[in-house]
C-alpha cells in the first residue's frame, strides 16, 4: 500500500498496523537466518467481507499464511443508541433495543424494559411475565440458527447448505413471533409491566407444533456436520479460549460456557420466572471452536424444554399492569440502575441514570459481542488465515449490537 | 482449574461490610443495591491502587470487569466502573468522580484487559482521558471527529465530522 494513500485517509488502525510492521523490521524481527527478509503483508479484511457477518473490519498482518497480528476497527454501523435516549422519552426509546442486536430483537427489549422497570419499581403481571419468556427463548433459538448457519457457511466442505437449511426453520419462528407482535425482527413487543398484545387465538397449539417438530431438525443438523471430517478437523483444538481468558476479557454466553464457565444470568443473577423453570447449562470442556459449536446446539434443545414448560404453566389474567392508554409517560425517580438479561450472545446490560424526567439522562448498553471482540487479537494470533475465519464465526458477532 | 461461581458464600451485607472495612477511607459511601451489588464513590487519584488490591483480593476477588461507563453530570464527570466477583457471584459498583476542567484518569488496562475498549469507548464519547492507556484512539465514531458527541454541552456542527 502506498504511503500517499495512507496520508491522504484518516485511518489510525491502518498507519497502526503498518507502524508495527515498520518497527518489528527495524528491530530484526523480519529476518531469517540468512539475512532475507521475510515480508509481512498487512490485508484489510471487511469492512465488507462475507465472513465478518455485517460490516467488522480487521485489519490483519501476515506472515505468509499465518496471521501476526489482528486489529478490529469497529463502528461502521454506529447508530447513536445512546445518544438516542437522551432525547426520547422511557416510552419512545423501546422500538430502539430491537435495533442494536437485530438477531435477537426480544432478548434486547427486554433488556431495556426490565431495567426501566426496576428504576420505576413496576411490576410485571404473571402471564406477560411467562410471555415473555416465551418470546425470549424462540429468539434466543432463531438466533443461535443464524448463528451456527452462518458459522457453517463459512466453514467451505459445507457450502451454504445448512445456512438455508437453518434459515428455512427459522422462518417457522419468525412466523410465530410475527403472529404475536406483529413484526418479524424489529418487534416493538414489550411493555412496561407487560407486553403489547395478549397472545393471539390458537398460537400456542402452533407453538406446540413448531416445538413438536423441532427435534427433528436439530437431529437434522448435527447429522449433517458431525460427521464430516472436514468440518471436524477445522473446529476441534482450534481457538481455545481458557477460563482465565473468559474472567479477564469478561467474555459472557456461550463463550463462556463453551470454556466451562457456568455463567449464565438465567442462573447466575435470575429474573423473570426462570427460578421456577428446569432446564440445565451446556457446558463445553475445551473452549475450542467445536465447542461453541456444539453449545449453541445444546442450548436450542434447552429452549425448547424451557417453552414447553412455559406453555404448561401459562397463567390467565392481562398481559399488561393498568391500561395502556396516552400519554405513555413515565418519570422514575432519581437514581442508576443496571440490570443484564442473558441474550443468545451473553450477558446484554442497560445501565439507565434517571434525573426524574420523562427522558433517561444516560443510557449505556453493556453489549456481549462488544466484549467478546476484545479478545480477537489475542484468540487469532498464530492461526492460519482461514481458521482465523472459522474462529471469528465460531464467536457469533452482530455488528449492530457492537457498533450501537 | 476449574472456576466455580458462588463458592464463597457470603451475605451481601457482611461482603459489604468486608469491603468497606478492607478499604476504609478508600471506599466510601459504601452501599446496597438488591439484590447483589454493592456501590461505592471513590477519589480518583486513589484508582489505581485500589483496583489493583480489589483484583487481587483474597477469597472474593473482583477479578473481572463487566464494563465501564462514563456519565456527564454538568459539574462534573462519572466514570464506573462495573466490577464482577466470580467466587461470590456479586457486582460492586465504583463511582469515580472526574473534574470536568481535568477530565484525565488512570487506565485501568494493564489490571483487567477487558478495560481497554471500554476506555476508548469512553475516551470517544465523553472525552474522559485515561492516562497510560497504551492505545487511546476513538472506537466507534471516525478519527478526525471533533468533539465527544455524549457530553451534555456538544453542539453538532458540520465541521466536526469534515469527511461524513
């Protein structure tokens, strides 16, 4: 890359890389034992690249095949979430959480909710309680499809067949969602002590059908790619991120749990009726690329078990505390609060400091993928290229929800 | 190794009541929020020494930042600092106050790697510098924006963002 261009273009994470290069040269580091000079070549990868599943860029030194050295250049997809809230009121800004981790538009909402809730002390009924755990968890398994659909589709012995597989099945969730809400990503669907609308007539019999149906197709998958060997031998031992990683870089969800951390809010800090509910963790042993593969797998089957007692146990009564008429407004008191739901990707947090207004004085998100991006350089050093691509999948990252 | 979450056990008044006597004149205003976190202010010249013995604390060590946030409160900066306690599975909630003339605090970085973004981050938005931060570029807005876009008095003009 020429020096003009990179003079004439803001771009600090480019002159950063090259500078690197430049340095490690001076210092005799690009020699070998003859004296030739081994030449790294710095690649921009993204920010439009099909593996970095939105706009990610990272901009990747190489030695040859192998990557030395990985910087991500993030907010290409910056919407000013947080600048947003200071100017809606708490009623407003609910169709905004939807819009950062667009793959899981409920798990957001409520997220954002349930902290406003507790900053306003409002108590959600029952039955919109277990609605939305509901909600919650068909999300929570539409996105891990997303997730390991694309992951797969990256890997090249599967081409994209799975992804359409997955997509196809997700379809039936979006459906159900659509039915309840009337949306199919962007949900505007939570309420303030409740949801917006009571479930429609004859959806829970579809929910058992879809629910009755899904088994099958998560055996589906896992005879798909558990025995290709060339998927396994590109997931197993690569990536491994250790439980001292996971606590140092406070790597959260699937992750996490795929390294054997037992962290997950719906235990570790409940709410909702997840207490009363049975399901177990999916815990991997290795950390490895395979295991965050295979946790996500397990935790379908989990949010499965957990909609199904959901729908047993669903109470009557309204889905909504008081009545939901205009103005819509509401003034918490004074105070900071931050609550955290655990999203498909980790522990999604909204922190809210009221000054007692109609509007949030401050709002900021604790995103997962924001967090789990920060290990990148250190997890992709000294892997291939292309398993750098299999590693990065591996870590189910939405752009919308770390760039904000 | 493996890590066990909640193997101390410890009411979160005795932990709070722990921290607040191993940090005395450090920690003050030490309190509850339910159903586990603890919040207390902090002066910022002591940060780093404090988040250095919080880390390294016997038994029930914060040993990972959840996040930072910085807050604009007129008169002042707030930068806080969210801090997890695997072995007790508690928050604690530091509140360090940030004088808006000489908005500079220390990085926490080299204590918990997880710091690093979340400083640029606030760095970007709010314009809080943190001093010994080894990479302390903007993170999501563009590299030649003028101005931190989340402080209360930012007025957007064009000229803050020449090449938008």
């Amino acid at each position: 890359m020429s020096d003009e261009f990179v003079d004439t273009v803001p771009d600090e994470a480019l002159r950063l890389a090259l500078s690197r290069v430049a340095g490690a040269t001076a210092a005799g580091e690009g020699s070998d034992m003859q004296g030739l000079r081994l030449d790294e070549v710095v690649l921009n990868m993204g920010p439009q690249h099909p593996s970095t599943h939105g706009v990610l860029r990272l901009v990747v030194t190489l030695d040859g095949e192998m990557v030395k050295d990985v910087i991500p250049v993030i907010g290409y997809l910056h919407r000013c979430k947080e600048k947003l809230a200071e100017k809606r009121t708490y009623y407003q800004y609910i169709p905004i959480p939807d819009r950062t981790e667009y793959v899981a538009g409920m798990n957001c909402e409520w997220g954002y909710v349930m902290t406003v809730e507790k900053l306003a002390g409002i108590q959600p009924t029952r039955r919109a309680e277990v609605i939305r755990v509901i909600m919650a968890e068909l999300n929570r398994i539409a996105s891990h499809l997303v997730a390991v659909g694309t992951f797969t589709a990256d890997l090249a012995p599967l081409g994209t067949a799975m992804v359409f597989y997955m997509f196809r099945d997700r379809e039936q969730i979006l459906d159900l969602l659509e039915a309840a809400s009337g949306a199919r990503m962007m949900f505007n669907y939570f309420r303030f002590g409740g949801v917006r609308y009571d479930l429609p007539d004859g959806w829970v019999e579809k929910c058992r059908d879809f629910l009755e149906r899904f088994p099958k197709m998560v055996q589906e998958y896992e005879s798909l790619v558990e025995t290709n060997a060339i998927f396994l031998q590109r997931c197993l031992g690569k990536g491994v991120i250790s439980q001292q990683d996971v606590v140092d870089y406070a790597i959260t969800g699937p992750n996490a749990r795929a390294s054997g951390v037992a962290h997950d809010l719906r235990r570790t800090r409940p709410y909702s009726v997840y207490p009363e509910l049975d399901f177990d963790l999916c815990l991997g042993r290795h950390g490895d690329v395979y295991d965050r593969y295979k946790v996500r797998i397990e935790e379908m089957k989990q949010s499965r078990a957990i909609i199904l007692q959901c729908l047993d146990m669903l109470p009557k009564g309204p889905v909504q505390v008081g009545s939901l008429k205009p103005p819509y407004v509401i003034t918490p008191p004074p105070g900071a609060v931050y609550t955290a739901q655990e999203n498909p990707r980790g522990e999604y947090g909204t922190y809210i400091v009221s000054d007692g207004s109609r509007y949030p004085y401050r709002l900021k998100y604790r995103d997962p993928c924001f967090i789990n991006l920060q290990i990148f350089p250190k997890l992709l050093t000294g892997n291939k290229i292309a398993d750098a691509v299999a590693i990065s999948g591996s870590m189910d990252l939405v752009l919308g929800g770390i760039d904000r | 190794m493996g890590i066990e979450i909640g193997s101390v056990r410890l009411s979160l008044d005795d932990l709070a009541a722990r921290v607040a006597q191993e940090f005395a004149g450090e920690l003050t205003d030490v309190s509850i929020q339910e159903p586990d976190t603890i919040v207390a202010r902090l002066e910022c010249s002591k940060l780093h020494p404090v988040a250095r013995r919080l880390h390294d604390l016997a038994e029930i060590a914060y040993d990972s930042l959840n996040w930072i946030a910085a807050v604009d409160y007129r008169t002042h900066f707030e930068s806080v600092y969210h801090l997890y306690s695997y072995a007790t599975n508690t928050y604690l909630e530091v509140h360090v106050e940030v004088p808006r003339a000489k908005a500079v605090v220390e990085t926490v970085c080299d204590i918990w790697p997880a710091a690093d973004w979340h400083e640029r981050e606030a760095w970007d938005m709010m314009g809080i510098r943190y001093e010994g931060h080894p990479d302390l570029r903007r993170i999501l807005l563009k590299d030649d924006w003028i101005g931190h876009p989340l402080r209360k008095d930012y007025v957007d003009l064009a000229e803050n963002h020449p090449n938008v």
